[in-house]
C-alpha cells in the first residue's frame, strides 16, 4: 500500500513538472540538416516541408546544407 501511494506521488509529480517545461520549448530555432548540396531536389523539398512546418508549430526553421564526401561501400 505504501509502495502504491509513493509510485503515485511520484507520477504527479513528474507530470507536473514536465507541464512547466513543456510551454517554452523549443526556446530556439530548429536546425535541419540537409546532407546535400543547395539548389538540388533534396534541399527545395526540404525547404518546403522545413515551411509548411514552420507554420504549424510556430517556430523557426533553419536549413543548414552540409555536403560532404560520398561513403563507397
């Protein structure tokens, strides 16, 4: 029965908490990392997704292109 009451307190509590933290984040823009060069089919479909969900969670997007060497397997 104690055990039960302490399991329950704690599961507010942790509830409560994440409620107060939950209102501010994220507290700075987002970061989308396009693993390909600007101006390619990649980094337009990116940007339009990166838009369409700027609008719908209110919060900045940057797109950060970052090219780098091709892995041969």
């Amino acid at each position: 029965m104690r055990k039960s009451i302490w399991l329950v307190a704690s599961a507010i509590g942790l509830s409560i908490t994440s409620l107060a933290y939950a209102d501010d984040y994220p507290s700075r823009p987002l970061h989308l990392v396009v693993p390909y060069a600007p101006g390619g089919i990649t980094d337009v479909a990116t940007r339009m997704v990166a838009q369409a969900l700027e609008e719908e969670i209110n919060q900045t997007i940057v797109i950060e292109n970052r090219p780098g060497p091709v892995c041969q397997t």
